[in-house]
C-alpha cells in the first residue's frame, strides 16, 4: 500500500474545467441589456452550486436568496421581499466562513441597492419591465454606434468603398480610426463565446488601405444658416461634416496651421501615418466646410463675437494644455510637458536627445506615444515612471508590449518626490519614493509608501504625461458654465440661458478616446441641427449582403503584424502591416452577423438613420 499517490484530473474535472471556460467566454461576450435580476439569480445559484456546505448561513442562506430573487423575478414578491434580501445578503457577508458565501452575499447587496428600481419594476408590473432588445453586441459598445457588422460583411465580399460609406454615416474618420481606435467593440464580441473577438478595428483598417478615394455624399440643399465650430479636431471636424451634409454652411475655426487637433499634433505618425489622417480632413473639406486657421478664441476673435455673426457656435477645443506634477523646480531646463513635446515634433520642430537619459512620469497612451518618440529621437535610456503597478496602467496592453519591444525601461510603483539639478540648472535626475500596492478602491488597487528609500532616477530630459487640461478662461469669462476644469453642458451638449452655444468632445467630458469624441459630435450636430429648425437626418442607402450560413467553427484571430522593433524603432514610419488577402477573407469571415440572427433581425438588424 502506498503511503502518497500521483492523482491526474479525471474526465469528470476536465469537464468541469471546460465548463468553467465556456462561462468565463459567455461572462465576457455578455451582451448589453440584461436584466439585473435574472443576471443576479443565476449568479447566485452558480455561488449556491460551489458551496461545501459546512456553515450554515452559505449552505441555508444562499439558497433563500435565490428562491426570493426568483419570486421578484417571477413577479410574485412584495416590497418587503427587497427589504428580506437586503438584511438576508447583509447577514451572510457578516457571518459566512469563507469568499464564497461572504462574496456572493455582497454582490447581491451591491446590486440590490444600485438596480433597486429594477426590483422595484418586477414587483410593481407583476413581470420583467427591462424590455431587453438584446441589441448587436459591438454596435451598442461602439459609442458611435457605427453599423459593425455592416462594414465587415461588405469587407468579405470586397466592396471596400461600400464599407468606408457605411462607416461614415457615423463615423467619419474610419481611416483614422482604422490606425488607433481603441476599439471598446470587440470587448462584448459574441465570437467570444466561440473562440475570440474579430478583429474589427483591423478590417476597418482594410477599408480604408484598399478603398481609395471615396467621396462624401452630397450635401442637403442649403438651409442659409451659418454655424461656427471653434477647433478642429476629431469632434469639430465630425460635427462640421454631418452639418455640413445637412445644408448648414460651416466654418471651423482652428488655432494650429493644420487641422486634426491631437489626431495631428499628439499622435505621433508611426502610429498614425499623417496622411491617413488627410484622408479623412479632405473628405470632410469635400462637403464644402470652410476653415480659418490660427485663430484664438479670446485672442484673434470673442465668444460674443461669433454670436453676433453666427447662427449658432459650437465650442470644440479639445483638451490640449498640461498637468504639472506640482513639484519644485518643475519649470527648469530640461522639463516638459508630454502634450507639448508631442506637438514640437508634429510640427517638425525636433528635439535632438542623443546620449540622453529620458524620464516620463505616467502610465496612459499618451506616455507610451511619448516614450517611443523618445526611442526615435536617439535617446540613449527611455524609462517610464509610473506610480502603480503595469496591470493598473490605462494604456493600451499593446502600446505597453510595443514600448518595451522598443526598449523602453518600465520603473513602476515609484512615486515621483522631487527634481534634481545640475550646476547650471538643468534637470538631472528624478527624486522617487518607492511605493507598494495597497487597499483596493472603487475597483483599483490603490498604493501608499513602502518604507524604503528614496532614489534618484538619472535623466537630461524629464516628460510629464499624467494628463491634461482645457483652456476654460475666456469661455467662463463669457458666461460659459465651467467647472473643475470642464466645460459643463445639458445633454444635448447646449446650455441654460445660452441658446444658440453648444460644446462637445474633451473639453465638454474631460481627455477621452477619439471614438467618444466622434459620438460627441454626433450628438451635437443633431441638435444644433433642431436648434436651427430642422431635423435632417443622416443615412447611407448601402446594400448589406445576406449572411452566409456557414458553421461557426472555431478558428484563430487574425492580428495585424508589426515591423521587427530594431528597424521601426529608427523612423516614424508607420508600425503596423495591413492584412493579406487570405487574412482578410478568414477575419472577415470569423463574424457571426448579429445584425441578422439572433435578435438583431426582429427589429431590422440594424440603425439605418440617426
């Protein structure tokens, strides 16, 4: 008899790993919509199903929430129902040995008390009021609501132009946004629940290399009213196109010698190649927009100004100036802002950092795009001083693995404390306490000091990227609501007392993605288009192929390749490989057209106007 044995899985664990898996794929894909209750019941089973059964308030006590959540759900409880499960979650988190009783407990408090009026619903109606559409999964997370799986099938079939003029119904940057969307639609994907999301932002990029030159449609017939956009960037540049398109005559107003905003001046062209980018500005320009360059808002020309001489002014600044990081010494030689350093190489103005050590304090797109300039620029050392940990920073997880492909240093959890200098003045080094990892808060791990020593990080260049601000001044002085730094608009992007002004993109929601600005101006645009008096709508008559039935067998993502990093890390040339012929027909053939089955076809599959 042997004393310890070797056990390998049996067929039944193996199962129940595979079990496991599938959920994890089904939680992932889990399309917008749900209802909370129905979602929370079938949790709390699963929870009930890993108990032991040891103690009694997770034996007992998870069971009697589901039964009570199923009477909610089945619209056979009370008021008082609510208030049982509430005290019932409350008494097994206090109470349950172990995370599984303790943990399920609490997420059923968490959401009882944030979804009360959907309990509340169920047990007023007697049924489910969610009225769930069970919508296309990557329309409703693509905040531009662009019709995905339009594009893709028109992708497979090779009518790239087709594609790029769905694309602009709502979006009309899809070279742009083929380069650097971050592409929040394929986080719900239902591929997920297959194998793994299609690559959408990559075929969106296929559009766009292989279409040509596709002109805009033409403009609505002139409606006499004229409106000013005041930026022009993603959003002013979006919203001066659909307005455009609806008879209004545009004028932009841009305070740079080109138009793009951050698209040109903060995104270096390795990531977006410029004249991708003029792809799309000409085709806006198409429409008829007119645009006056180097003009300051508050300098060259006031508010009131546009006003009296506008029909309606819209506010699209964007959010271009800096944060500091409040340190002394902050304003030597050697310091700068990673907005502003981004800029002068935009604008050809280089700086030369061979030999040098560079610093960049922060952890987002911006930093990454910083410290792989930096690379290009011939500097000797590039490290990112980040005071978190890799898993908490907000950049890309691709930008992250290309910087260090690259040979960028990451130094994390380091908190910067101070700025040396030399004897003439110059920065020389970056003062930083160490940090550790600590409690965590509204879902983010927070850090706090770790007790050891400060030390100094060496560097001749220091490039601060922990964010960035708006120039609010002349709008508040013009009566312009503002606050903590936003401008602060109803929801329609307007303002009480102030009629004929609307604002949009960052400067109205704080630094986000292009693609949210884009859904900004799509807001916007409508509803300076009501203001005026007119409700034009915007449409694309494109004809989507019909779904090919085909088996969804399980076959890899296609993912865009990169040039080797020891030959792009000396040029700005552009970093990504658009796909082959075959990888495009594979990828675009990996859609599961949820425009058409499932749900999607009881209301048409899809929005054909906004």
């Amino acid at each position: 008899m042997s004393r310890l044995e070797l056990f390998t899985p049996g067929k039944d664990q193996l199962m129940i790993e595979s079990l496991y898996k599938n959920l994890e794929q089904r939680i992932v894909a889990s399309p917008p919509g749900l209802c909370p209750v129905d979602m929370t019941r079938a949790f709390i089973e699963m929870c009930h199903a890993q108990t032991c059964g040891k103690c009694t308030p997770c034996r007992v006590g998870l069971l009697q929430l589901k039964h009570m959540l199923t009477d909610v759900l089945n619209g056979e409880a009370d008021y008082d129902t609510l208030d049982l499960i509430e005290e019932t979650a409350a008494s097994i988190m206090q109470t349950a040995d172990c995370a599984i009783g303790y943990e399920a407990a609490r997420m059923v408090w968490r959401v009882s008390h944030t979804c009360r009026d959907d309990f509340e619903g169920h047990i007023r109606n007697k049924r489910c009021t969610c009225m769930t559409s069970q919508p296309v999964p990557c329309v409703a997370l693509c905040p531009a609501h662009v019709d995905i799986p339009g594009y893709i099938a028109l992708v497979h079939a090779g009518r790239y132009a087709d594609a790029i003029q769905l694309i602009r119904k709502d979006n009309p940057f899809p070279s742009t946004c083929g380069f650097i969307c971050e592409h929040p639609c394929e986080a719900r994907c239902r591929r997920n629940m297959v194998d793994t999301s299609v690559n959408i932002r990559g075929l969106k990029r296929v559009a766009s290399d292989l279409a040509g030159t596709v002109p805009p449609p033409p403009c609505a017939p002139s409606t006499g009213k004229k409106v000013a956009i005041v930026g022009g960037g993603p959003s002013g540049l979006a919203s001066a196109y659909y307005l455009q398109l609806m008879g209004h005559q545009v004028t932009v107003l841009e305070m740079l010698p080109k138009l793009g905003g951050m698209l040109r001046y903060g995104i270096p062209n390795y990531r977006l190649p410029k004249d991708q980018l003029e792809k799309d500005t000409d085709a806006i320009l198409a429409t008829g927009v007119k645009v006056i360059h180097n003009v300051k808002i508050g300098v060259d020309v006031k508010l009131d100004d546009l006003r009296r001489d506008y029909d309606a002014v819209l506010i699209t600044i964007g959010a271009s100036t800096d944060k500091k990081l409040g340190l002394p010494n902050e304003d030597a030689p050697g310091i700068m802002s990673a907005v502003g350093f981004l800029r002068n190489v935009s604008l050809g103005n280089n700086i030369d950092l061979t030999g040098q050590d560079v610093a960049v304090v922060g952890g987002g797109n911006v930093s990454m795009d910083a410290v792989r300039t930096a690379v290009r620029l011939g500097a000797k050392k590039v490290s990112i001083v980040y005071r978190r940990r890799v898993a908490d920073m907000t950049a890309l997880p691709a930008e992250i693995e290309a910087a260090i492909a690259e040979g960028v240093e990451l130094q994390t959890l380091v908190a910067p404390a101070g700025i040396e200098l030399d004897e003439s003045g110059h920065v020389s080094g970056l003062r930083v306490t160490p940090q550790m990892i600590s409690k965590i808060k509204d879902g983010r791990a927070s850090v706090t000091a770790s007790g050891a020593e400060e030390y100094v990080i060496p560097c001749q260049t220091l490039i601060v990227a922990i964010g960035q601000n708006i120039e609010t001044s002349h709008y508040q002085e013009s009566g312009i609501p503002v606050e903590r730094g936003k401008i602060i608009t109803l929801p329609n992007g307007g303002f009480n007392g102030i009629p004929d002004v609307f604002a949009g993109g960052d400067c109205a929601s704080g630094p986000a993605t292009v693609i949210k600005a884009i859904a900004a101006a799509k807001v916007t645009a409508a509803n300076i288009d009501e203001y005026l008096g007119y409700h034009h709508d915007i449409t694309c008559d494109v004809e989507i192929p019909e779904p090919e039935i085909s088996d969804p067998t399980p076959c890899g993502r296609v993912e865009l390749t990169e040039r080797e990093a020891c030959e792009r890390k000396n040029d700005f040339d552009a970093v990504e490989n658009c796909m082959s012929e075959k990888e495009i027909a594979q990828e675009s053939g990996r859609c599961l057209r949820c425009d058409h089955f499932g749900f999607g076809i009881f209301k048409g599959g899809r929005e054909r106007l906004w």
